[in-house]
C-alpha cells in the first residue's frame, strides 16, 4: 500500500521529493561549472541551538558547516549523503517507509566496502539528521519511522492509512499510536474533544480510560510510555494546531516528568531543529507539582526520597530560560526543599478512581496548571 | 465501566472471588478449631520447576510451604497476604483493574506503619505471586495489569470491553493489545486467519502492515516489542487455543531470538506457574535461523559478531531439555561456529520488502521451521 492516500499526502511526498533533488542539482551544477561541489549543512550543535522567547520554542540557530566533495576528510561524509538520500528518494517513490536500522543494513555492505572500515548505525544515524535538516524535512517525511510506542482513545475520529479509526470505539487498547503520523498517512476527522490529555504512564493512562474519563470530560487520552517519542510528539503538535485544543501533560512529580514536559512544549536541545514541527508552546503542566502532598493529604510514605541525581538534575533545570517563570521556580524549589519525588500511582492510596474522579476534574475546573 | 461485560465474564470474576473468599475462610475455619491458622502456598523455586516433557511446558511442580499466623518471622507475610488479597477483592466487586504499582502505594502506608520498616514493592510483588500460585488465579484474574505494549492487526475481529475492533482496518497503528485480555475483557469475532505471525520488533511488523501481509497471507500479525509482555503472550495463548491457529515467531538470529521463542513455546523458568495459560507448544520458529545468511546469500556485513555473554548464553540454550531435538542443536551450534548473528532487519539489504515478499512466503511455503 502506498504511504500517500491523499491527494494532500501526495503533494506533501512530491515536495520532498523535489527537496532531495535540488540537493542533487546543486552539486551538478557546481560540477558544471568546474566548482567543487559542496552542500551548506546547518550545524547541530550545541552553539547553534537557542530559546527563542518570542516562539517559545528551542531552535537551531543560523550556523551552516559546508562539506565538499574535493576534501579528503569530507568525501566519504559527502558521498554517504547522497546515498542515503537516493535512498530516501527510492523508498518515497516507492510508497513505503522503513526504519533508521533498515536503512543502516542497506548501506553498510556499500560503505565497508567503500572504506573498508566498520560501519556503525551512529554513522548513518548522523547523515540521516544531516539530509533532514539541510533539506528542511522531517524524518518523517523522507519515510523513516522511529519506534511505534503510545496509545490513543478518546473523542476523535482519525483516518490511519485509509482505515477510519474512532477513537471512542476502541476498547482497552486503544490506538496504538504509528511512528509516522504525517497528513499523508494520519488525517482527522470528526473532533468532539475539549482538549487532550497526556498521561506519562501508560498503566495510568488504563485507569483513565477504564474510567471512560475521555468520555465523561470530553478528551483525547494519549500515553507515550514515557518520554513520548516522536510519532507522538508530532501527534500532540497536529492535533493541538490543527484541532485547536489545548494540551495537558500529567506526569510523575520529578525532574523527569519536568523534563517530559519541557520536551512536550519546547523541544529539546538534541533535536532543537524540530521543534517548530513537534513543539506544543501552549502545553500546560497539570501535575503532580510539588505541592500536591500536602495539598492533598497524602501519606509521606507514598513519596520517595530524591537521589542525588534527581537533586543536580532539578538543579540543572532550575536554570534552564524556559523555566525562569515564578511559578516554576517556586515548584522547583519546593520539591528540592521538600527532597521527595511523587508518583502519579501514589494518588491511587486516596482510592483507586481519585486521579480520574478528583485530582483532574478539580484542576481542570479550578485551572490550577503550571505554564 | 465495569470490568465484566459479559455472562462469562461475570462468571469469572466471581469464579475468582469465590478462590478469594476460600482462601480467608480457610483462616476462619482453622480459628474455629483453635488450630494455628495456616495457608499452603505452592513453592516458586527453581527446584520445584521442571519441564514436562508430554505437555511440552516448563511446569510449577507439588511443593508447598505452610505460612502460619503465629510465627514471628511469617505473620507480616501472612497478614500482608489477605490485605493485599482483600484489595484484589475489592478491585473485582468494583469491576476496576490497577498496575502492581498502584496496589504497592495502596498498601505501603499501613504496612510501613505496622513494620516501621520502609516497604519495597518487589515485597508486594511476592506477595501478589503468592496469591496468584495459592489460590490458582492469573494476576490479570485478579484484575491487576502489567505493561501495555505490542499491537496486532490482520484477519480477526475483536471485541474489547464491548467495543468491535477489526483488525482488517486498523490503519498503520494497529490495535494497541491491552495488559489484561482475559474473555471479560476481550472476545474473538470473526476470523479469517489461516495463522498467527509474532514478529519480534515493532520496526518489522510495520514493514509488514505496511505491505498488507497479513491481508495476501490471511493472518494475524502481532508485535510484543522485544520480550512480549504478559498480555500479549496470553493473548497468543488464547487465539492459538480458541481459534485453533498455528502461531509462527519471527525473531532475531541471537540468543535472544531463540529466548523469546522458548518463552512463547513452553514458558518461562521465573513464571513456570503460568505456562499452562501462557505457553503455546506448538508454536514454530520460522526466522531468522544461523543457516539463512549462507542460503539467502547475505553479506557477512550485515552479520554482527557475536559478544562474550551471547556465546555463554547460547551455551547455557543448547543445554536446555526443551533445545534437545536435533534440529535446534543443530541451529545453535551452527550460529556458535559462525560466530555471528543476524537481525531481522538485515534482510532488508536484499530490498525493503524482501522480508515479507519472499523470505517469510518461501519459508512458509516449504514448511522450513523449527518445531
């Protein structure tokens, strides 16, 4: 089955495909006028990478290496380039994706060969991140898949691959979310979501949807086993913009479940060059905060102690420029004073349906979120 | 929404509640008598494992030990066993499943207040085993989950918790299996599957959704991403039983690989007593084997040398009771004296979609698997 069912999917997929070609064109036409050919590759590194406050986002700046072909150190970079991005172009005509490793396998026998050295998938890895930035698009788009982790349920219907998939039909599964989710291959269709609801956990996310929580308040229920990855994250930012609906995250109250949400809304330093297709700026933090344990009574023994680790960890995050706000210092501050981590399961101890039935209903109601 | 939604699945619950309620009246019996109250909790050690040779199952042997009340080192056992079988209890009457992570926090505030020791949840993991082994009831029986990973798509419909999911259109997501599929929850529809296809990662299975395998081969075809968790190995139980399928494991060419194979196949030494509704000993391995890289001519690039602790891994494999049939001593030590081993997506050199256009066709058309 081809990837593109749409007509806008295949518009989308031609202008990649028109992307990998000039790539290819520039170094013709160097070559055609005798000048060694040579691409501009923005740089991703951390010097090029800011927060920029007006966005609210994380970004790579303007910084751009050249490679050329007439360069000893170069060449083989140069050359692995272009056959990973022939690859590219092979697979998009072909309709189909595949995966980071595949595409690994595909070309290590050539580039051992070629070099007779070891080829490491880190090698392929870092051209492919060269390609998707120097032509402007993402993974995704050049039909590479990431891992597949995250469920769906909730009030939205969305057409996957042509099959029409109703999220409130879906049982105790639920979606099981893909690792591409572009307009080519993931469409929307009928929305009766108020907002959408990201859970860190997915044995948390159960209880919600156990408890037909999406239903009762209107919502799209969402877990990504974790740090979400990048078919969800880019998920969360298509459903956000275009569904226009505002987005919580809700997780575990540490410096992780800090950092989950930071990457949700700003992006994160490593892939800063995505964030503008992958970041939420609106996000809000619904919880655990610092001062849920006491807010509602819970046991001091359903926290635990902070590790060292966790505590230069809050630190670090402490000084980060999107987490400068008062109140965000303050939360900060306090789970360093209080030196307890707090667990979305430990809410459980207040009865099993108290997350579902309390906790959220009444932060949803009295807004009680962190920006 | 309530966990049983149909009449057998009500009768279940209460079939369990009824094994519940035995276990405590057993206590009230033996106070009745004036006799030291005691429970005979079957042993998991590994002594008292064995593999059954006719069943084709890794099996919990006969042993017992007696767990009495007035004892000093056993009444904290003792008593957490019925606290923590009492919340199971009340899980089941308000038809709501929860994580072991949640029954810990549950429980964790009273038990460190009658102990004033701190409370670790791999105690109220033992003692949720306990539960399970005495009064012979799947944790999932007990309307507790474990982790929510792997999806399926193909030729069977499904109904979980009154919803009708037809995994003939699922999309590029597929149907998220859900922790706890016991008949509840989860029933079968109509099936037009010749077999079930576990294919090992997440990665591979897209590869062959995407080319519509399971649609050309009428099949169903199932990820657990990496070791498939509890639910998806119960739920391959249940359709290889329920629907009479054959079911064929697609893993890696390491250790590993033939690892996840034997789990599936006859069950695991740490969970023995679960083998008889888990394992499925008529599952076959189909792929990859130690042989395939010579017979689908296959760069030796694209193998991977084999590490110290995969070398002493497959030793200790060769030497399993259920690893004795010729054929796989043959396929162990032929992947020893290769020294390498071979990952699923290596086949892809041979094309995108090599794997599931001719490797697993072929295959399957001459019956070439590992029983």
């Amino acid at each position: 089955m081809p990837a593109a069912t749409t007509a806008s999917g295949k518009k989308l997929q031609k202008a990649t495909l028109k992307k990998l070609e000039a790539l290819a064109l520039g170094v013709c036409r160097d070559l055609a006028k005798t000048k060694s050919p040579a691409i501009d590759i923005p740089l991703r590194t951390l010097s090029n990478v800011n927060f920029n406050a007006q966005k609210r986002i994380i970004e790579m700046g303007k910084d751009t290496q050249q490679r050329f072909f007439f360069n000893i150190s170069m060449v083989k970079k140069f050359t692995e380039t272009f056959y990973l991005s022939n690859e590219c172009r092979q697979l998009i005509e072909a309709g189909k994706t595949t995966s980071l490793r595949d595409l690994f396998y595909m070309a290590k026998p050539d580039f051992e060969a070629a070099s007779r050295e070891e080829y490491e998938q880190e090698e392929s890895d870092a051209i492919t991140e060269d390609i998707e930035v120097t032509v402007d698009s993402l993974r995704e788009e050049l039909n590479l898949f990431a891992s597949n982790r995250g469920a769906l349920v909730g009030q939205l219907t969305i057409v996957d691959q042509g099959d029409t998939i109703d999220g409130r039909r879906m049982g105790s599964g639920g979606w099981s979310i893909p690792s591409i989710v572009e307009p080519n291959i993931v469409q929307f269709k009928k929305c009766d979501a108020k907002f959408i609801l990201l859970v860190e956990k997915d044995a948390v996310w159960r209880r919600f949807n156990e408890d037909r929580f999406w239903e009762k308040y209107k919502c799209i229920l969402v877990h990504g086993q974790g740090q979400p990855p990048r078919g969800v994250r880019r998920l969360l930012y298509r459903m956000a913009n275009e569904l226009k609906l505002p987005l919580y995250v809700f997780v575990d109250n540490d410096p992780w479940g800090y950092y989950i949400y930071s990457v949700i809304k700003q992006g994160s330093i490593n892939l800063a060059y995505e964030s503008r297709r992958m970041a939420v700026p609106d996000a809000k933090f619904i919880g655990l905060s610092s001062f849920d344990r006491e807010k509602y009574d819970l046991d001091l023994s359903v926290t635990m102690k902070l590790k060292d680790e966790d505590v230069s960890r809050a630190k670090q995050i402490l000084g980060y420029p999107w987490f400068q706000k008062k109140e965000w210092q303050k939360e900060i501050r306090n789970m360093l004073k209080e030196g307890r981590k707090l667990e979305l399961e430990a809410l459980s101890r207040k009865g099993i349906s108290f997350v579902t039935e309390e906790y959220l209903p009444g932060k949803l109601k009295r807004k009680e979120w962190l920006d």
